[in-house]
C-alpha cells in the first residue's frame, strides 16, 4: 500500500493538527515553519523561571469534539480550568468580579501542547516557504519539495496570499478575509488589585494575565485592537511606553512598569473568514486551514486541521490514483 505524503505550511493549531492526524493515519507529513519553533500564535517566551504565554492566553469550547479534546488535555496536565474570577473595570472608577464559564488556562508551555499535536509529523522550522504550486512547495532559498498528494497552508491569509500566485482561484478568494492585530506585553510591577485575570474597561488595553511559571508579579498584557491599529507601525519602544502608561493608569499604580518583552500579532484574529473549514482546489491537491478560513479562535483553528486531515484520510482511494 502506497504511502501518502503531504506538506503542510505553518505550525500553528491548524497545521500541527492536521499533520498530526495525518501521520497518526500512516501519512509521511512534513510541516514547514518560518519561525524558530512551532506554535504560531500560541508561541511562548522563555524567562529565567519559566516560560510565559504571549499569545492565546486561555482555550474554551464551545461544542464536541473540541470539548472532549479539553477534557483530555486537562487529564494530561496540559490545562486547567479557570477557577479564579476575572476582575473587571479600572482604578479610578471601579471594579467588579465577573466569571469566565468553560475558560481553561494553560498549565505547561503551549508549544509543546502544539509539538504533541504534530505526533509523528516531521517539523522543519526556520524553513519559510515562497510558493505554493500544484502538489509542490518551493522554498524561500530555491529548494524544492513536489510529488506531495496534498499541500496545505495553516497561515494567516495575509501571510499566504503571496504564495498563491500559481493559484489565482484561491488567492482571489483570500482577498476578503481581514484579520485585526493586537500587541502583548510581558510585564512586571508591583502592588495593584490582586487578581489572577484583569479585564479593562478600557479602549487601549483589554486584558492582563498573571503568569504564574515565572513566580508572582509577572504578567502578559493584551492591548486593544483599536491600541494594535494606532500603533501597528510604532517602534517597539513607543508602543511600550504607551502601554505601561495607560497601564499604570488603569491600576493606580504608584510605581513604574518594567516591560520585558513586546510583540505585534499583525494578524490576531480574523474580522472576517471564507467560512467552512477548509477551501481547497481538488484539481491542483492544494488546501487552505486555518482561522482566515473556519473563524476566530482555537476551536476553529483546531477543528479546520483536524476536519482537512479527516477528509483526506477517507479520500485516500481517489488520492491514489
């Protein structure tokens, strides 16, 4: 029985979702990322202590199968509910608890929930990919990869509409999804409300997380779009400073805000999506996933890659041929 091969470009939740159940199928999956490791948007920063989530900083479902896939990673020490209740409004008018229901919060670093994913698929990283073309994926130092029997592409929309000029059909389809960025901080300071989660009335900043792997005082604070925008082409150092301030303000903190680390996510979450859970080109064996194509958040995200993997692997007789 012949072996099935796809290439699959970014390793984010889609991609590793789908390479992962693909190889699990008896597939020869290799996984392409331009990044240093896998995780995409679920990435960490590594600190002395620990590690911090500077993307996605909780998972929720809202329908199985995605649900029963939280359970189990909850039972794998993976997650954890979120118990705590999040703290909401702002220091100089007031504050209210409220409950996130069926929020869970990461317990051990992200990506290597995202490296389990991948199972037995073989992950390439720092490996950035030019175009995309029939059964192929041409890479950005001229190497070639072909003969694949389905090529896919996890990435933003943005990112992917550049390798699809050998695709018009697809490439014009992308042409409507928008995505809308947002900037994260990992931050320390001292004193304010003590809280676990704070979510702002606020239309600068939206969210801050404590992140407990590195000790106390240590958080990840999450802008607003409407922040992201106004700032999307600011030097780190500028961005920063406007956080921490408005920050400061939030809290009513006395004392300054160290800011560690600061990073743009350009395309954070889709303002539109294709709709469905993949679009492909049959003729050409090339597919797109992700949450350009399924919508916002990582139950779509996840649901995309493992759906594509699911249809692949009951096509397998037309495949062969």
């Amino acid at each position: 029985m012949a072996t099935l091969r796809a290439g699959i470009v970014g390793a984010g939740i889609a991609g590793a979702s789908c390479a992962g159940t693909l190889a699990a199928a008896g597939w020869d999956v290799n996984v392409f990322d331009k990044a240093q490791g896998a995780g995409g948007r679920m990435s960490t920063r590594r600190t002395e202590q620990g590690w911090a989530a500077l993307g996605t900083p909780f998972m929720s479902a809202k329908r199985d199968p995605f649900r029963s896939q939280l359970r189990e990673w909850v039972r794998q020490g993976w997650l954890a509910p979120l118990r705590s209740e999040v703290l909401h409004g702002r220091a100089n008018q007031s504050w209210s608890l409220v409950q996130l229901q069926n929020h869970y919060r990461l317990t051990s670093d992200p990506s290597q929930l995202v490296h389990q994913l991948l199972g037995d698929a073989k992950l390439h990283t720092q490996a950035g990919v030019a175009t995309l073309q029939p059964r192929t994926l041409i890479m950005e130092d001229g190497q070639i990869f072909g003969d694949y029997d389905c090529v896919i592409c996890s990435v933003p929309t943005p990112q992917a509409i550049p390798m699809l000029d050998a695709l018009p059909l697809l490439r014009q389809r992308l042409d409507e999804v928008r995505y809308r960025p947002i900037w994260s901080f990992l931050m320390r300071w001292e004193g304010g409300p003590a809280a676990d989660v704070i979510k702002f009335d606020d239309h600068l900043l939206n969210l801050a997380v404590r992140q407990t792997a590195d000790g106390p005082g240590l958080w990840v604070v999450h802008s607003s779009h409407e922040f992201a925008e106004t700032y999307l082409d600011a030097s780190i150092e500028e961005a920063s400073t406007r956080a921490a301030s408005a920050l400061m303000g939030l809290l009513g903190l006395p004392w300054p805000v160290e800011v560690e680390v600061s990073h743009l996510w350009r395309y954070a979450k889709p303002e539109t999506s294709i709709g469905g859970f993949w679009l492909g080109d049959r003729e050409n064996r090339v597919a797109l996933i992700g949450d350009g194509i399924a919508g916002s958040g990582v139950e779509r995200a996840w649901e995309s890659g493992v759906r594509l993997a699911q249809a692949l692997i009951q096509a397998r007789e037309e495949l062969v041929l």
